[in-house]
C-alpha cells in the first residue's frame, strides 16, 4: 500500500494511492494515518478494503507527512562510503547517530525556509525507515519486521550550525522545515529489497547525488537493530539512513541553497519530493 495524507496544514484527511496512482479517501475507514494503520493489525484492516470502491479526491490537494505519530526522528550520519570520503571524515566503524527535531517535520512539497542568517544550509537525499511496532533490543535478522515501512526523506542541514558552533551535529539538522518526509508512505511488504533501491536528488535541474542504497556502510536491518539497542522505538518513529555523494559541502568550491534554489529528489519506489528554498 501507498498511505498519505492529503490536505491543507494540520486539516489533512487520509487516504491511499491505488493500483492506477489515483488518490483515494480513507476518511470513512481511518481518521488519520497513525499508530494504529502503523501497526501489522491496522495495515491488515486498510489492505482488506477494495481500494476501487473508495472515493476518488478530485483535484491535485497538497500531500503532507502521511503519517503521524512521530516521537523521534533519529539520523545516521555518514553511512555512505564516498559521502564520508567526500567530507574528509574517517569512515566510520560503527553508526555515527544524530537526532533530528520534531519541530522540523515538513511536507514533501513544503517550503524549506533557511535559518536567519543561515548561509550554509546543504541537501541530503536518503531513505527513511518508519517503525510500526514497539522495537526494543531487536536483533538484525528480525529487525525489518519491526517496519510499516519506508518513505523518501530529505535531511536538509545547515553545515556551519552542524560543523563549527560546538557540540552535537542537532544543531545544523533540526532547523524548521529540515525534514520534509513523504509523499507516500510505503508498507513494507511492497519493498523486496531496501538495499536496492535509487537514491537521487536535482538542484535546480542539476543532477547532484544519485547513487543507490546497496552503498551503504550500514545496512536498513543492523540500523534498526543498532538503534533499538540505545533507545525504545516506536511506531511512527523515523530513521533517516544517511545520504550519498554529491552534497553542497563536498563539491569544489562547496555550494549551499539560497532563497529561489528548487531541490528535487526521490527514492525508487517511494516517490518524489519537491521544494522550493525560501529566506527565514
């Protein structure tokens, strides 16, 4: 299933992308994507509905997040082999953890507003992990059922903030509007392999990364197990699994977004992101 939400900010409705990739209404069944159509039991009861008898939405209506729920948003930091190589940093031994602010979440289409005063703020295109039951100590071999399933994700970051204010990197990824999420979310059955899937994201029409998520260092299953091992996940939490080459900081002289920059991105099988980068 692809699950979203459709609607003006904070008035979104649920609904469900069909067969053909038309939006359906899911108002009748659900009132929102949450916890509970997170769960095995909640995406049994959404899968067993004919999606051909559910209203058809008219129109082209804003996507937002097409979940809710989200406690924490926990980022892997260069799990990319020629991302780290890129930056200069060492390759890393074991996942290298930040967390994204909630305050952060955004539409898929949504504005990314820069930070006052903000120069240096980067691109990052990734896969997101969504977790759709309670995972605690969860070993590898079991860690991708703990999944609802998997979204595009854009860890938008300032690299000034991240790099030289001191401290953790949060400072430089949990910025307002620095994690747009979505379109769809898609269930985990739909995904054979999520080591195999497209990574890529255009700036301004320029191809900039586009690589694939069978290079990452860590792999979706030892991530979640990773994490779960220093802290409870629950449904609706996010786990942002790094990004690729091709960022801002790593290009020769290094280039940022700037008020009217559009950033376009995808994940195969996942759907495309869209914004446009406007002054805070």
């Amino acid at each position: 299933m692809k699950l979203v939400r459709y609607g003006s900010k904070g008035r979104e409705k649920p609904g469900l992308i069909d067969a053909q990739g038309k939006l359906r209404d899911l108002s009748a069944h659900c009132t929102t994507i949450g916890w509970e159509e997170l769960s095995p039991a909640g995406q049994k009861r959404l899968r067993a509905i004919d999606a051909a008898k559910l209203p058809l939405v008219k129109g082209k209506p804003r996507l937002g997040v097409p979940f809710t729920g989200i406690s924490k948003i926990v980022g892997v930091g260069l799990n990319y082999r020629d991302h780290a190589i890129e930056t200069g940093a060492a390759i890393p031994t074991e996942p290298v953890l930040f967390m994204k602010a909630t305050t952060a979440i955004n539409g898929p289409f949504d504005n990314i507003k820069l930070p006052r005063g903000s120069v240096n703020t980067d691109w990052e295109a990734e896969l997101g992990l969504v977790i759709g039951r309670e995972a605690r100590y969860v070993s590898a071999d079991r860690a991708l059922s703990y999944l609802a399933g998997y979204v595009t994700f854009h860890d938008v970051s300032e690299r000034d903030y991240q790099k030289n204010r001191g401290g953790s990197w949060d400072k430089g990824k949990g910025c307002d509007t620095f994690a747009p999420i979505g379109p769809w979310l898609v269930t985990r059955d739909e995904i054979r392999d999520p080591q195999a899937l497209r990574v890529w994201m255009d700036v301004n029409g320029e191809r900039r990364q586009d690589s694939n998520t069978a290079q990452m260092i860590f792999s979706c299953a030892h991530l979640i197990s990773y994490i779960s091992g220093f802290m409870t996940l629950l449904p609706g939490d996010v786990i942002c699994t790094g990004t690729p080459s091709g960022v801002g900081m790593g290009m020769q002289p290094p280039q940022f977004l700037k008020p009217g920059d559009v950033v376009r991105l995808g994940v195969d099988g996942l759907g495309e992101q869209s914004q446009k980068i406007i002054a805070g």
